[in-house]
C-alpha cells in the first residue's frame, strides 16, 4: 500500500466494515471507530494518493481522514494512540532531519552541533503488530489467513513476541530515496508454509525501511515482494540509531524511562496535520 501527497480532483473513501480485533484482550467500548491503516497525524495535506489495496489496485485519491477501516472499537483504538503517536514521533523526526541535511548542505564550514533526536522502540514495535492486524483486516476478502489470535496482546504489552521476533531495521547496500511524505506495507510469504510471515514498511519514500515478523524468528525469513528480495539476516534487531550524518541523528529506546524527548514533542508542534472537522 502505498500513500502519497499528490493532489487531483477525484474524491473517495475506503471505509470497510470489520469486527473489532481486539475484542478478545479487554472489553469493547464506544462502538466502532475508524481506524487510519496509517496514522492521520502523519499526513501535513488532506488528500493523498493510495495504491494496492485488495479492493482497488489503481491509484486513487482520498481524503485522509475517510481513508480507514472499521477493525476497531472507540476504546482500544483510544488505547492504542500512543503507538500511532510513536510513528507520527519517528515520521516527524525524519522530515526535521531532512530539512536540517538540506540546510546544512549549503554551509561553507562543517557544522559543529549536534542534533539528536530519541524515539520510543518498544512502542514502534508494539504500532508495527498493530499494523499487521490492520492490513490483515483489509486483505480478509483475498485470503483465509489471519494473524495469530494472541498478536492482540502484543499490541496492548500483554505478552511479548517469541524470541528472534518484531522490528528490524533494513539497511541495504546503495539504497537511495528521494524525501517524501510516503508510507508502505506490504506482506512477505513465508517460504516454507507460504502464509504470510513478515511486513515491510518504509517511510519517507524509502528514508527507513523496517522488517517485522511475529511467528518465525526474523533472520531465518527470507522473502520476494514486488521483485525485491528481502532477508531477515540483514536486519538489524534491536536497532539503536539512525545517522542521517555526522552530529544529526535519531536514537531509538528499549529500556529505562518512558518519556518523550522534548526536542520530538517539538516537532509535533511544528509538522501539524490539517483539522479533522474541515
């Protein structure tokens, strides 16, 4: 699936009817809600192009807040926001150093201070399960594969994904992007049962790719997705920083104290999505 921030005339929504997904970990709430495939906050325009969905493989224009499905109830979708918010965090993150590469670029002399933002893994992990169960949800209509019935709890930090499993960092060789507001998810079979065992998302136009898998350790998975091999084994799990360039980096946590880096809490501030109500 693929969104991004071109414009044209045509207006249309994909709002699919589901149960909700998590009905099993606490008691539902609320009524159903929409949930966005991808976080609405990440988006700075109202419109955005869409691609590769089951129901509509073509490019088509949406508005963003009618872009979703009904896979969640008001409650845990409530409950679950800080996860959306810890991808909104890190998408934040990557447009600022963007720009500040951009900037610096143009310096006669090396910049000398250093820019460092921190981002929350554990919750980036916990948004990526998420993810699967959202895209497994619009994928329902094309196959009988369904996630795990315990990946829910992975969602809400009930339970923890087995060991060699969750979010990996891909960093291939000679990758180039070119900056955009941009968001993909795709599903990756696993060889050897052919039922789907790992999701690839990029943002940023291919700025950060990540590997994630739930069943079957990440660096015995290897898998081909629109002509791409991808290999668990390149993914680094856990995963500590992203350096952009000497002093400009995004440093990720896994431990110790959950609070948000003011410097990240900055830059929702800075990069606001258009309101809801328009």
């Amino acid at each position: 699936m693929l969104m991004t921030k071109e414009i044209d005339d045509t207006e249309t929504s994909n709002d699919r009817r589901a149960a909700c997904w998590a009905s099993e970990v606490s008691p539902c709430g609320g009524g159903r809600s929409l949930e966005h495939p991808s976080p609405y906050g990440m988006w700075l325009q109202e419109y955005i192009y869409v691609k590769g969905l089951p129901s509509r493989p073509e490019r088509f224009k949406t508005p963003v807040k009618k872009l979703g499905i009904k896979c969640l109830c008001s409650r845990h979708n409530s409950e679950t926001a800080k996860l959306d918010t810890a991808l909104i965090d890190l998408n934040n993150c990557l447009r600022r150093t963007e720009e500040l590469r951009q900037a610096r670029s143009k310096l006669n002399v090396p910049p000398t201070r250093s820019i460092r933002f921190t981002c929350d893994g554990r919750l980036l992990e916990r948004w990526a399960a998420k993810c699967v169960l959202n895209f497994a949800q619009l994928h329902v209509s094309k196959t009988s594969w369904q996630p795990p019935s315990w990946l829910p709890e992975v969602v809400f930090g009930i339970r923890a994904l087995p060991d060699g499993c969750g979010l990996g960092l891909l960093a291939k060789v000679g990758d180039q992007h070119a900056p955009e507001d941009a968001f993909e998810f795709s599903f990756g079979s696993d060889p050897t049962t052919g039922k789907p065992g790992i999701a690839v998302i990029t943002l940023r136009g291919g700025a950060v790719r990540f590997l994630f898998s739930w069943d079957v350790p990440l660096r015995k998975i290897n898998t081909v997705i629109d002509g791409e091999p991808y290999s668990g084994a390149l993914a680094l799990m856990p995963f500590n920083a992203i350096n952009t360039e000497p002093r400009l980096c995004i440093k990720f946590r896994w431990k110790g104290e959950k609070r948000t880096d003011p410097g990240v809490a900055a830059l929702r501030r800075r990069f606001q999505s258009p309101p809801r109500n328009r």
